[in-house]
C-alpha cells in the first residue's frame, strides 16, 4: 500500500510531531510504503558555495509541487499531522486534494491538539485516525467512533 505522508514541516515543533508520527508508521506498519514530502530533493538542485540555492525559487516550488499531486494521486491512502491551526495551507490543499480523489485520510493528531479549535472542513473529511500506539481506526468499520473522534474537537 502506497501512502503519502502529509503534515507541516516549517517548524521545529511541527517538524518533530511530524517525524514522531513517520515513526510510529515505520514501526507499526512495516508494510507500506511511504512518500514523505520532507524528504524529497528537487533533481538539479543543490547549495551553492555562496549560500544560494542553484535552482530559481520558482522553478523549484513547481517541481515540488508537482512531485506531491504526482505522489498523492499515485497513492492509496493519505496519512495526515493534524495539529489545528497550527497547520499549513499547503497541509489542508493535500487533504482537500486527497479528498476529491475520494482517497482515505487518516489523521494523527498530536494530544495537545486535542480539545482545541479545528477546522471543521478538515477533521470532517477524515475517514479514520492513527492513534499513539500507531492503530488505525476506520470510521468506515465504526460510526460511533467517528462521532466520538469529532466530539473532542471545537470544530469552527
């Protein structure tokens, strides 16, 4: 099973949930195989001698781009760092993308998210979630796990 990885990665607290969640799919599920945006490299681009990218900013971000439609729609399930608003644009576009392509998402939404304000739009498009101990949860198997999922959030 392919899976794309989804989550902010623009700072150290993100990052280090986001890496907390790579490894508890890692370790819980050996079988699938992962795309993890974070480590993709851009081909042809590397750092100069100046401190400077080789690549032009926007000749890079369309290849990223890409690269991750290219990845997601090549995938069979998205499994997704939700941490409220503290997200990214680019984190929510992944979602709504994924969910248009009618692909499964599974949140992993780190504990001090929980009780807090979240997107209605988002948490609503979830078709199950990942839990601390690395378990899916498919609200496809179980309604009333999915309502008490929604019921710990302040969906805005």
């Amino acid at each position: 099973m392919k899976i794309y990885i989804a989550g902010s990665f623009s700072t150290p607290e993100n990052k280090k949930s986001l890496e907390k969640m790579i490894d508890l799919v890692h370790t819980h599920h050996k079988e699938y195989e992962l795309y993890i945006p974070m480590e993709y490299k851009v081909e042809g681009d590397f750092l100069k001698d100046d401190g400077t990218w080789n690549l032009e900013n926007h000749v890079w971000a369309e290849n990223v781009f890409f690269a991750d439609i290219s990845a997601i729609n090549n995938s069979d399930m998205l499994i997704v760092l939700y941490n409220g608003h503290k997200g990214t644009t680019g984190t929510a576009f992944e979602i709504g993308y994924a969910y248009a392509l009618n692909k499964p998402i599974i949140a992993y939404i780190p504990e001090e998210t929980i009780g807090k304000d979240v997107s209605l739009m988002i948490v609503n498009s979830f078709s199950g979630y990942m839990d601390k101990n690395g378990n899916i949860v498919d609200f496809n198997d179980n309604e009333n796990e999915r309502i008490k999922f929604l019921k710990k959030y302040n969906q805005k």
